[in-house]
C-alpha cells in the first residue's frame, strides 16, 4: 500500500520493518568474527518483534544471496557490514559530541536504536528519543522485560515527525538554549523532499550555538536510474515475498529532487562535513561493496556531520 499523509506503522509493517531490518543487521554483525559494533539488544528486539524472515535471518537459517537481486546496488548480503560502519559512524557522533561537553541529544525516528542503553553517556547526559507511539511503546516495554536500564536520563517523546514535534520535544524538557547532538540515521529516504527541508530547518530553530548534526543522505539518481531502481525494487519485493515476508520497497519511500544537504545547512548557519560509506567501510576494515557506473548503491551513502556557529 503506498504512503499517504497520515500511515501509521508498527514495527513489523511498512517503514517500521526496515528498523527490524536495520537492528538484525546489527544483530548479525554484532555476532561476527571480529565485530566492529556491540550492540547486545539487537537480536533480542528483532525476536520480540516477531518477524519469521528477519528472526530467520540473524539465525542464519535465510541465506541473504538467495533473496537478494544480482543487479541491484543494495543487497541484504551486504547490510551487516554496511549497518556495522553506520553504526559506529553514528556512536563516535555522539562519543565526540560527549567529549566536547555536549550534553543534550536527541535521536530523530529512532526506532530500534538502544543507544541510550548500550553507550557510556557522561553525568548530566539527557537523550530524547522520538518515534511513531507504537514503536516507542514496544522498544521502552521490551527493553524493560529484559531488564536493560538507559545510561543516561532517557525522555521519550512518542510523536509521528510530521506532527508538532519541536513542542512535544519541548514540553518533555528539551533545553534550546543548550548544544544539542542530532541524529537523523537512515530518516531521510522515507520523508518527502520538502519534509526533509523543513525537519531540517526545525532542528535548526531549535539548535543552540554549538550545536552537532550526523544525518545520512542518498545522492540524487538521473531520471533512468529511479527507472532502473523501480524496477529492482519489484524484483526484490517479489523475492522476498518468495521467502514469506511482504514488504513492498517501491512504496516506502518518496521520490522528487532533494536539496543537497551541505549546501542547505550551510544556509542555516552549519559547517558540514560528509563521508562517503565507501570510506567508512574501508575505515572499519571492512570489505568493499561494489560500486556501479550506472546506479547509486550503498556504497555511495553519504554521512554529513555539522556544527552550527549562529
């Protein structure tokens, strides 16, 4: 069913599967060899959730090559690595951040993220964590039953980001005159061009001077590549649904030229930095993902990190 204006989703549905998604990938990754991120909570929130293809998949018993399409650019196979570099790209963020005295953040959509659970915050830290109410619902209850406690004083503000969340953040005793550490990690795909703007000029308002950003963004595709892309999208929709599990990609996210995101925070008074995914894989001695002439693939990803000086 396409997106509308006003979806909702649990975390086996729609855009609340590829958080499940996302977290068995870390859960996966967590269980490698030689990890490069500890994420403990991620395969028992995969479990909680319930979805036989994911549960499947961190047990091993779903090989990701027999799902995935050859031709694609983003493949199943390679998320665990790809999750494991955003992942500590992501924590280093907020370690940074932490160093630098900041000691306000706030996780846009964040889904299965457990950070506030799994990271040495400092004294004084306070992390918001806004998300779908079902979502932050199952996360903060699961986590409980396991018997997982925050790190640091943990605020959860149970709102859909296209409501008024800058006054929920607000009323669940966000300080807009302190620095703040954003995230907005793996968002920006699932929200219209102008919806990203506008979470952007949001954060902006909001943001004291010193303020930190990490966003990641995908680079604009020509006209025959969004072609190319629908239709590796109906591909690997019909392979997973081969497999039991029935997600349609083609409508989760939204098309339409996008601002580039240096340039717009650069007009909101921030300095930006971005990182290709590419560079983080080769960084965490991980092995390459193949990159095409024709496509944008994974490997192309950018992580933008920004500081505001007002």
């Amino acid at each position: 069913m396409p997106r509308t204006d006003n979806d909702t989703w649990d975390l086996a549905t729609s855009v609340g599967a590829t958080a499940t998604m996302v977290a068995a990938a870390r859960a996966i990754a967590t269980k490698s060899d030689d990890p490069l991120i500890e994420d403990r909570f991620a395969e028992p929130l995969v479990r909680a959730v319930g979805v036989d293809f994911f549960t499947r998949w961190v047990d091993g018993d779903l090989a990701a090559a027999d799902v995935d399409d050859h031709e694609s650019g983003w493949k199943l196979e390679h998320m665990p690595a790809a999750m494991a570099a955003r992942t500590r790209f992501f924590d280093a963020f907020f370690e940074d951040a932490a160093r630098a005295g900041v000691r306000q953040a706030v996780i846009l959509a964040s889904g299965l993220d457990a950070r506030a659970y799994r990271l040495e915050w400092p004294a004084g830290m306070t992390v918001f964590e806004i998300d779908q109410p079902e979502v932050i619902e199952f996360k903060t209850t699961t986590l409980a039953k396991l018997g997982a406690a925050p790190r640091a004083d943990l605020r959860t503000v149970a709102i859909d980001l296209r409501r008024d969340w800058p006054k929920a953040l607000v009323d669940n005793g966000f300080d807009r005159s302190r620095p703040t550490a954003w995230i907005a990690e793996g968002l920006f795909g699932y929200l219209p061009p102008e919806a990203q703007d506008r979470l952007l000029d949001n954060i902006s308002a909001l943001s004291a001077e010193g303020s930190r950003l990490a966003v990641e963004a995908i680079p604009d595709r020509p006209q025959q590549d969004v072609e190319k892309a629908r239709e590796m999208m109906r591909r690997a929709t019909a392979k997973w649904r081969d497999h039991g599990f029935e997600l349609d990609w083609e409508e989760l996210g939204f098309e339409g030229d996008r601002n580039d995101v240096a340039e717009y925070l650069k007009n909101l008074g921030w300095q930006t930095v971005g990182t290709q995914m590419s560079e983080l894989l080769a960084d965490g001695g991980l092995a390459a993902i193949p990159q095409t002439n024709d496509s944008v693939s994974v490997a192309d990803t950018v992580y933008y990190t920004s500081t505001l000086g007002k």
